[in-house]
C-alpha cells in the first residue's frame, strides 16, 4: 500500500495522537509488529519518528498492518478512525456518515445532533466486540453468522446460527468465534483474533424461532437468540493476538432494560458480517417500519446478507436495540428485515434469573 501526501499526513497526525509518548509508539511495534523503533529513527522529535516509521512500513510493505495494529492498540481514536476509513481498513461506513454535514442531514426525522469525534469513537470501539462465527459441519460445509460480547465471556447470537450444534449436525469445537478480522482489496492483514466455545456447559440459554410455516405471532419464548459461554474471557482480555501492555480491554455491549420506542421512517444501524466477510455497516435514515403487537419483532429496511444473522442493531447513537435474525420470507421480493428488540429479550432473561448475573460485569 502506498499512502499520497494528504494520506500520509493524516497518518502521522493519526500516530502521535494516539500515542503521543514515545515509549507508546515503541511498545506499539515491539509488540505488535516484534520490530524495534530504533531501527527506524533515534532521538526525541516524535513527529520525525513517525515520519520514518511510515516511510519504512511503506517500503517494507507493512503500512496497512501498522494502521490495523494501531487501531487495536488505540481503538476509540477517532483520528485513526478516520484514516483506517479512508483505506478501506475500519468497518466499511457509507461516505454519507463521513461528515459532519452529512450526519446533520440524515438525523432531521430524530431532531438531534451527534459529535462525530464521539460517534466515532464509539463505532471503533465496537468493532472489536462483534464476532464472526464460523461453524464447521460433519458433511465439511460451512456456515457464517454474526455474533456479539454481552458479558465478558459471554456472545449472542441467533439460535437458527447455532442450531447446526444442537441438531449434532457439528460439534462445539467446530464453533470458532473471530474477532477482528480485516482484509482489504482481497488481502487478509489479520486472521483475527479466535476463540472457541467451553468444552462443557457451552450454552448459557436459548430461545428458539417461530417455525416458518406457522402463521403466528412469536410467542415470549420464540426469541430466536442463544447465549454462548466462550472459553477464556475476551471481554477482558487485550485486544489482538500481540496486544502491548497498554492495549485496551475488549470489552462488551452492555444491556440495559429500557423499552425502545421503534419510531417508524427512523435510522437504524446493523453491524454484520454479510456473506461471511469482514464486518460491514449496514444503514438506513428511514430503516424502520413497525414492531409487533406483541413487541417480539421488529421490521426494517436495512440491508443484511447471509452471514447477518445474530448481527447487534443500534439507533443512531449507538444505543443497543434489536438482534437481527432474518428477512422477509418472500425472498425474492422481501419489502423487509426483521429482529428481535432487546427489550424482548432482557424480559426474559430476567424470566430465567440471568439478567443481574449478565450485568454484573462478571464472567458467567
């Protein structure tokens, strides 16, 4: 990857504002890339540092790994945001989420404003809380799903996504949950980050779906979503394979038990892995179309694909509000998508006496 002038500029500003101490910018490549900063550049200007340091990336063919690991180490900076955008190696946002004007424009319907640098920060953050879930079946084909931290050690997804475990049509160790994979213009520059399900006691809970040939409404109980106990405890752990010492923790999206009110012509946001790949950003400014009567669905126009399912869906402020789990069974010519509020969901993990023990910020 070559960087222009603008580009490198912006890189640099990027750096030494996520690490405006030197010592950071040298645990940042010992750790991540095992290269010494001294090999580059010697003495106390960071900015010359910088500059060297991405002249020798550039020339060694690393420079989008730099930007990738950067972002791990430094996840909410909104400075690296904006560059790792620019090259196509953040989550893939529309160029319409890209400016400030933009942003002013597609929120008229929810009359408020948002702090980019914020909305921003925010988005990078989760990114490395939302997994890909690949599961390897007994007849060697594979499937993709969506996936996202609740707890420390603790994802959701759809039950439909891991169904093929409970049918015994593949086993929990041929579930791999992977974070932070990156790839750009066909190439990976990281395999992220996997881990497994426990050998025993692997699901928390679950919530089957309303079979399609029923004409019904869901039930309380046909919630489409399982609870999967990771073995180790990401939610806690550094971010990346080779994290450094100040790496941040991965964290979780936390709940919360407030009803949403689904105003219909409304923005909603869906983080996914379509089609198995990378994780995407899906939107619409006037997405949503109406729950329910009984408020355990809710439709919408926001694009997804195979590989959506389990996808977490946020209103504009990144506020947690639905779990995807499907489209519109007419297929061909689907006039929606569909989820489950998060409303729905908390009732009844309270029903099952997990809820205090998802908020405690403790491991299950």
């Amino acid at each position: 990857m070559r960087l222009n002038g603008s580009q490198f500029k912006q890189l640099t500003d990027a750096l030494i504002d996520a690490f405006p101490e030197q010592i950071r910018l040298a645990e940042l490549v010992r750790f991540r890339f095992n290269k010494n900063l001294n090999a580059y550049a010697m003495g106390n200007d960071l900015k010359a540092i910088v500059f060297r340091l991405i002249q020798a990336a550039e020339a060694e063919g690393w420079v989008d790994e730099l930007i990738s690991g950067a972002r791990e180490s430094n996840p909410g900076n909104p400075k690296l945001f904006v560059i790792a955008q620019e090259l196509n190696l953040a989550t893939s946002m529309p160029s319409e989420l890209t400016a400030r004007g933009s942003l002013e424009r597609i929120i008229k319907k929810t009359n408020s404003f948002i702090n980019v640098n914020t909305w921003r920060e925010t988005l990078g953050k989760l990114e490395s809380q939302v997994c890909r879930i690949e599961t390897s079946k007994k007849n060697n084909n594979r499937s993709f799903g969506t996936g996202f931290l609740i707890a420390p050690n603790v994802v959701i997804t759809n039950y439909h996504v891991i169904e093929p475990v409970l049918l015994e049509q593949a086993t929990p160790n041929n579930v791999i949950l992977r974070f932070d994979f990156k790839q750009v213009d066909g190439k990976v520059i990281n395999q992220g980050t996997e881990y497994r399900l426990v050998e025993d006691d692997w699901l928390i809970d679950k919530s089957p779906y309303l079979p399609d040939e029923e004409n019904r409404l869901p039930t309380p109980d046909e919630l489409d979503y399982a609870l999967l106990r990771v073995n180790g405890v990401p939610g806690k752990e550094a971010i990346g394979t080779k994290p450094d010492p100040s790496s941040p923790e991965r964290g979780w999206i936390k709940l919360t038990d407030e009803v949403y009110e689904f105003i219909p012509d409304t923005p909603l946001f869906i983080l996914q892995h379509p089609q198995g790949e990378p994780l995407k950003l899906g939107f619409d400014t006037e997405s949503i179309i109406g729950v329910n009567e009984n408020g355990t669905t809710v439709k919408y126009k926001t694009n997804t694909e195979p590989g959506s399912s389990g996808s977490p869906c946020f209103d504009i402020n990144w506020k947690l509000v639905a779990l995807h789990h499907s489209g519109d069974p007419a297929y061909a010519g689907a006039k929606y998508n569909a989820g489950t509020p998060f409303s729905a969901i908390c009732s009844r993990l309270k029903r099952q006496d997990l809820w205090q023990k998802l908020i405690s910020g403790e491991e299950i």
